[in-house]
C-alpha cells in the first residue's frame, strides 16, 4: 500500500514525539560525577541511626533517586550531560546522629557543584584541599559540627600572593575557599579543630555570609569583604587589633558576632557608624578603653541588640547607645552617670533590657516617666549612693521584675560596700 499523505504527517508527528524522550535518555549524568558519588559513598558510613545512604543505590538514577544528590544539565563539549550541582550529606534533623568517615577528594572533581551542605556527624580528617580552586562555580559552603581538621598538605595552585612562609606548618581548609570566585556563603561552624589564621585573601571575596564559629583560629580579623552582611566568628582565638577589619565600608553588614575572643583593641568607632547593624556581639573579648560611639544619624536604624559586656571598657556611658532594644554593658569599667537618653529610653520603652551591673556607675537617672513592666533593669554592683539608689527604686513600679541596685565593691564608700538593694513584687 502506497504511503498517503496523512500516513506521512503521522510517522513525521511520531518522530517528532520520540525526540523529547531520546533527548531525556541521553541526558544521563555525567560518568565523572557518577565515580565522584561512588568514592564519596564509600568513604562516608550512616551512624547507628541514621539512614541517609538507603536511597543511594548506584543501579539507579542518581540524579533521581539519591537523598542529598540534586543535577543540572549542562553542555559539555556539545553533549548534555546531567551534573550533581547540589550535594547535601546528612539529613539535618535533630534526631538523626549523621555520618562518619571523611571526605572524599573525589569531591573536587564535582566541578559543577554550587552547592555542599554537610549536617552534624562525625565526619573527620580534612576538608578535601583544592575544591576551592577547582569547584569555581561554588557558591555556598556549609560543613557543621563535624570534627573536621585541619591541617592539609596541598598543592596551592591558583592562589594568589600566597608568601614562602606561609607553606609552613598548618595551613587551614579555608585559605582554599574564598578563591572560590562565587563563593557567598561560608559556614564552617563549631567543627572545632580548624586552626590557623583567617587568610588577607577574604577581604577580596564576594561573600555575603560568613560562619566560622566554634573553631580554633588564630591572629587578627583581616579587612573584611565589603559584601558582607552576616558575620560570626565566636569561639575562637582571635587577638590583636579590630580597627583594621573595619577600616573599609561594610554597607551592608546586618549581623557581627566576634564575642569569646582574646582581642587585644578597643571596640573601632567604624563598628557604631555601620548603616545596617543591627546585632552588635562582641562580650568576653578582652576589649578595653572607652566606648566612642558616634551620634546616631536620622535614619540609621536603632540596634536590635548591642552585647560588649565582660570586657575591660572603661569611660563614660556612651549616650548614643541609647538606640540599642537590648543594651549589655555589664562587668566593664564604665564611671559616671548611665546616659540620661539611655534611661529614658528605657523607661519610654524604646529599649527593653539594659544590664549594667558591675561597673563603677555612680547614678542612675531616672526619668519622670513611668516606665513600662516589660523592662529589666540590672545595675547592681556599682558605685551608687544610698540616696540616687533609693531615688531609683522610688521610680519604679511595683510591677518591674527585678533591678538590682547596689554598691560595688571597690568603691570609697566602704558603710554599704557589697550591700544589695533586691526588689522582687
Ligand atoms: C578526577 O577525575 C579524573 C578523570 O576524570 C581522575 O583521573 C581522577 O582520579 C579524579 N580525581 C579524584 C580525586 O577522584
Ligand atoms: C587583654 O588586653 C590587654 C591589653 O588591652 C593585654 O595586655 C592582655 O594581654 C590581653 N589579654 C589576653 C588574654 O589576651
């Protein structure tokens, strides 16, 4: 029988139909992320507990069976090639004990990846060393609470102005991130072990989010990246000076937290004027002299928190702080009378917590304003007369939860030295 028309309009719709599937069949991933996947597996086991790795099984599909695994296509010398671009290892839930073993090297042969997020475990040994310089497309970095290590021998191919010296003894896993060109967010948080400074080489990166808390890392905080908006480096053994770190403009940094470190400076009065701070914590970190905060500008907006308590601040009480909710001031050196703008901030209810005890205040005052019963009030431990501390308590409703009123124990007056006015309705 002859081929009608209509015969050949239907066999042209069906190979027309078959190209989208032949399309989907070719796009299978690509065979070096595939070994990638299988060292990476073989390197790592599930805790008594855990179950992430029941979904990997290499006679299927990673791109769509494997927990953790999430592909891109991509072209690859005009072939299409599915590509793992998101790599999650470990569930993340709280009751899920994680993973063990270590990181395979492999790892830096995921050459698409933006993505590694690695939960909770006991994964050790060292972050694989050049997957800073060779995942370029990476984008976020997240490994916590896992014992990983530091230090690496590696090859530094590819970083820039990196000094002889520095080759010597422990180099830690993060001088190889930020060369990373799209890397945005690094979080290497309470693993612990990484040692070593944190490298000049990040001042120049592009980051937005910035966790290195929990570690043990040494020397000064180097200038900072100007795109950074959250930073937090907590926990660690960071010294020397904080003027420099702020020297640049940092318009859009929301959140700092340099709080348990040894510094060796005073708070910079760069750190006041940020545009966009809104959490400022910075307490037990051996900060001292006086507090220089600039007046507020207009539109700046107020501080959600500001914490520099257990440091070694001395000076006036900076009236400027008044902007702050939260204002922890307590255990510094601190002389004269808290700010007038701060008490009655307090008691209009703009701020809601101010701590100042253990400081050498000598009064407090207090508005004619009657304040509101959320406010905690604590300046026990001070250097406050028997007559501005009772003025204090006579402000006060019945409702306030607790203030502490007190003498501290270096001042001159020696009748109530220690002695501790608590009203508690
Ligand atoms: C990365 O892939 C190349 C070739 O695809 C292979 O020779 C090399 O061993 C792999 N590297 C690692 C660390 O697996
Ligand atoms: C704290 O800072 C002072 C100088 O302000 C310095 O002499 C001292 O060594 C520092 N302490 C620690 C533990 O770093």
């Amino acid at each position: 029988m002859a081929s009608t028309p209509s015969t050949l309009l239907h066999i042209f719709l069906l190979l027309l139909q078959s190209h989208p599937s032949q399309q989907q069949q070719s796009s299978s991933l690509c065979p070096t992320d595939k070994v990638a996947l299988l060292d990476i597996r073989s390197n790592l086991q599930d805790l008594p507990g855990s179950n992430f790795f029941s979904t990997w099984e290499f006679t299927r599909d990673p791109c769509a069976t494997f927990a953790g695994v999430v592909c891109s296509s991509d072209d690859q010398h005009g072939k299409q090639f599915l590509r793992v671009s998101v790599l999650t290892l470990g569930t993340g839930l709280a009751d899920s004990p994680g993973l063990t073993g270590s990181l395979s090297p492999s790892l830096a042969n995921i050459t698409a990846l933006t993505d590694l997020v690695v939960y909770s475990g006991r994964i050790s040994g060292p972050i694989p060393p050049d997957i800073g310089v060779r995942l370029r497309r990476l984008r976020r970095v997240s490994i916590s609470n896992n014992p990983i290590s530091g230090p690496i021998p590696v090859s530094l191919a590819g970083l820039p102005d990196l000094g002889q010296n520095k080759l010597r003894g422990p180099i830690p896993p993060l001088l190889l991130l930020p060369s990373s060109p799209s890397l945005k967010v690094l979080i290497l948080v309470a693993n612990g072990g990484l040692t070593g400074e944190i490298p000049r080489e990040i001042s120049a990166a592009q980051l937005l989010h910035l966790d290195l808390r929990g570690n043990s890392i040494t020397g000064a905080l180097p200038p900072l990246p100007s795109t950074l908006r959250y930073l937090s480096a907590s926990a660690n053994a960071l010294s020397g000076l904080l003027d420099a770190a702020f020297a640049a403009p940092l318009p859009d940094l929301a959140f700092l937290d340099l709080s348990m470190n040894a510094f060796t400076s005073r708070v910079p009065p760069a750190i006041f004027a940020l545009p966009r701070l809104s959490s400022l914590l910075i307490q037990h970190s051996n900060l001292s002299g006086p507090l220089a905060v600039p007046p507020r500008r207009e539109a700046s907006p107020s501080w959600a928190v500001v914490d520099l308590s257990h440091n070694m601040l001395s000076g006036e009480f900076p009236a400027a702080l008044a902007a702050a909710g939260s204002l922890y001031l307590n255990n510094n050196q601190l002389t004269g009378a808290v700010a007038e703008e701060v008490s009655r901030c307090l008691y209009r209810g703009s701020m809601t917590t101010l701590y100042a005890q253990h400081n050498y205040l000598t009064s407090f005052p207090a508005p004619p304003l009657t304040p509101p019963d959320s406010i905690a009030l604590c300046l026990s431990y001070n250097c406050m007369s028997l007559p501005s501390a009772a003025a204090i308590a006579r402000s006060l409703p019945g409702s306030i939860h607790f203030i502490f009123i007190g003498m501290c124990a270096g001042c001159a007056t020696t009748l109530l030295r220690n002695h501790i006015f608590t009203i508690i309705p």
